[in-house]
C-alpha cells in the first residue's frame, strides 16, 4: 500500500511540474500547482493538517515574494525601467555591444537588488521597447535580460526567492552571504557576459543608426526611485543582522508604495492589481507537493547524495553537487527542486559541506534550458506578449555554452 501511495504522490508531482512548465489549454501554473496539492489531500496522500503546517512553513517566503513583487511594479509603474533602459541607450553612443554591455550592467543591478523575476519580468519589456526604437537586432539584448537573472541572483539573498527556500531559516547574515558567495558570483556574472558576448558574435557589429532623447522620470518616478533605493538599503541591514527578510521585504514595498501614493493618489490602485499574485499560491502549492514527496523517501535520498558529494573533497564534491542539482533543475524547474534540497540541506548537518554549492546550482543552473526557472519562465510569456519568439532550442544553444562555463568557475572559487 505504500508503495502505491509513493507512486501516486510521484506521478501527481511530476504531472503538476510538467502542467505548471508547458500550461496546457492556457490554464494558468497556480491552477496546477495548486490543483496537485488538493488532490493529495483529496486522495488521502497527505493529511490536511500536514499540508496546511507545509503551507505555513512558507510564511517568510510569500512575504518576500508578494514585497518584490509590489516594489518591481511600482517601479514599472512609474517608469523606473523605462527610465534605466533609457540612459543605457543613451550612453551607449551609437554602438550595439556598448548597449549590450550597459543593458546587462543595469540588469546585474536590478536583479541583485530588485531579484531575478524583476529583471525577467519588467526590465526585458522596457529593453525590448528601446532597442525596437534604436532598430538593432534585438536577440543579445533580450537573452542578456534572462540569462543575468539568473547568472546574478546569489549576489544577495534577496537576489532570488529561491536562496530563502534552499537556506530558510538558516538563510546566512550578510557578511557570512558575501564572504561565501560574493566572488563565485561576481565570477558567475563576468563569465556569462564574456560567453554571451562571444556566442552573439556579428549580431553586435556595426553601429545604431537611430537615436532617442532619455526618457523623463517624473517626480512620483522620482520618488519610486528613491523609495526602491530606501527600501534596498534597509533589506541589506535587516539581512546584515541576520534577520527574516520577508515582512521587512513586504513593509518596505508598502511604504514605498505609500509615498509615491503622497503624489498620486491612484498608485496603489494600480499597483495592487499588477502584481501577479498567483504567484504566491502556486509557490505554496509546491510547499504541500514537495512535503508530500517527502514521504516516498526523497528527502533522505538528496541527503544521502549530498553526503557522498562531500566525501569527493572540496572541489569535486563541490561540482558533483552543483551540477546534478542544475540539471535536476532543468528537467523540473529550479523551484521544486530549491524546495527539496533545502529540505535535505536543513535536516541533516554532514550535507552544510556542500550547501553553498546547492544554492549555486539551484540559481545559476536554470541558464541551460527556458524550462529551468520561474525567471526564464516569466522572461518568456513577457515576450510573448510583445509578440517576440525565441524558442527553447535559441535558448538552448546559448545555454548550452554559457550555464556550464559559469557555473564551473564559480564553484570554482567558492570557498571551504
């Protein structure tokens, strides 16, 4: 009988990732994500109580998420990405890989300080406008925007919703962040460039033959820059102090939000209704899906891996670790994937040997494929409103040169 259950949990998971990954019918990914968490406890697969403690077990994620996400769009609101993609134009005097350079200087930026879905999500639509305007090729820029995301996203641990699912509420103080991540991710990010650029190649020759005067910021753009600069200072402290990141997260964007409001009144209107919040319960369901799995044995499996991992020494074990969990992540997503492997990584204490090494593989390992990360998901249907097609198989290609490169020197020089 267990067995049978184990394999039913299975088969919903893996039925759930693939819905949430290609949305059959257009239905929206909370709907299967969700869907497979009620029909484990419809089916008897996981008991209530259990999924509603998984739920809640989320609590400091959804906070985080829902402050991210409200601070990208008062930005996007307001014209703060309209503005940045703007003065990158402007600076880049005519040349495309100047562009080039300034669009992913702005998107390391953003993502480090904004995380990794607001680069995907609303700085890609404001560089798509630019460089339709100044009519150079659009592909580098563009795929500059994903790849970034993901390539900068341990520069913080507010750089990606997913270093507080794998570290939870082990998530490191800032000093202990930096100290172990912040030359592997400085290694992450001039890697990437240099591939990306090599990998462009004659797509960026030649000069930019149209020019365009800098978008105007506004004085409630003004005072969305401002608060978004506050608000970046005061995560960077409340992480410093090794506190949980998700109600200051969520209190900044409000206040934020409160004092553009002083200006324009209709802002948090606007703002409320932009956010995308299914993705809060889609992140949930995955919570009560990943619990579930972990009573077919997933959790001490990943536990026994990340063990033999640290027994190859410090940088093999390293690269094992790292590598299998991004491709792991590109077959099922970076976020299940974060969510299991945290588990194994806050359950056992051997595995801390090669927890950092996880955590990069878990962001950066998503660059393979256009399935690996919510980001590079969000990046996608992004375009696809602005009726731009870049298939699987683009995405691969590059991916395919630049995931491995970066990520193997960033393990490089992570430290013991």
């Amino acid at each position: 009988m267990a067995a049978l259950s184990n394999v039913l949990i299975w088969i919903i998971f893996l039925a759930a990732v693939l819905c949430i990954l290609i949305r059959p019918w257009r239905i929206g990914e909370v709907w299967w994500a969700g869907g497979g968490a009620v029909l484990l406890v419809i089916a008897h697969l996981i008991p209530f109580q259990q999924a509603m403690r998984a739920i809640f077990k989320g609590a400091d994620v959804y906070l985080f998420l829902a402050g991210m996400m409200i601070l990208s769009e008062l930005a996007r609101e307001e014209g703060v990405f309209d503005w940045i993609a703007s003065v990158a134009a402007e600076h880049a005097a005519g040349s495309p890989r100047r562009l080039f350079l300034l669009i992913y200087s702005a998107g390391v930026l953003v993502t480090a300080f904004l995380s990794n879905d607001a680069t995907a999500v609303v700085l890609t639509p404001a560089v798509l406008t630019i460089v339709r305007r100044l009519k150079v090729e659009p592909t580098p820029h563009l795929l500059a925007c994903a790849f970034i995301a993901n390539a900068a996203s341990f520069i913080l641990p507010i750089s990606n919703p997913a270093n507080l699912v794998v570290f939870g509420k082990h998530l490191p103080p800032l000093a202990k962040w930096l100290d172990a991540f912040l030359v592997p991710s400085l290694a992450s990010v001039i890697v990437t460039f240099l591939a990306l650029f090599l990998v462009s190649g004659g797509q960026l020759n030649g000069k930019i033959g149209e020019s365009m005067p800098r978008t105007r910021l506004s004085t409630s753009g003004c005072l969305a820059l401002g608060g978004l600069i506050i608000a970046a200072l005061g995560l960077i402290t409340v992480s410093a102090l090794g506190w949980p990141l998700g109600a200051p997260t969520c209190g900044a964007a409000l206040l934020a939000t409160l004092a553009v409001a002083c200006r324009d009144k209709d802002v948090p209107v606007k703002v409320m209704k932009g956010v995308a919040w299914s993705v809060v319960p889609l992140v949930a369901g995955l919570f009560v899906i990943v619990e579930a799995l972990q009573k077919t044995g997933m959790q001490q499996l990943i536990v026994s891996g990340l063990v033999a991992a640290s027994h190859l020494g410090h940088l093999l074990g390293n690269l094992v670790a790292a590598f299998s969990v991004a491709l792991i992540a590109n077959c099922m997503n970076n976020l299940p994937v974060g969510l299991m492997s945290g588990a194994a990584v806050q359950s056992s204490q051997n595995p801390r040997a090669v927890a950092n090494a996880v955590l990069i593989g878990v962001d950066l390992g998503p660059n393979l494929s256009i399935a690996g990360s919510l980001a590079t998901i969000l990046w996608l249907i992004a375009l696809r409103r602005e009726k731009v097609k870049i298939t699987g198989w683009q995405f691969f290609k590059v991916g395919i040169v630049v995931m491995p490169l970066a990520l193997f020197s960033s393990i490089l020089f992570l430290g013991k």
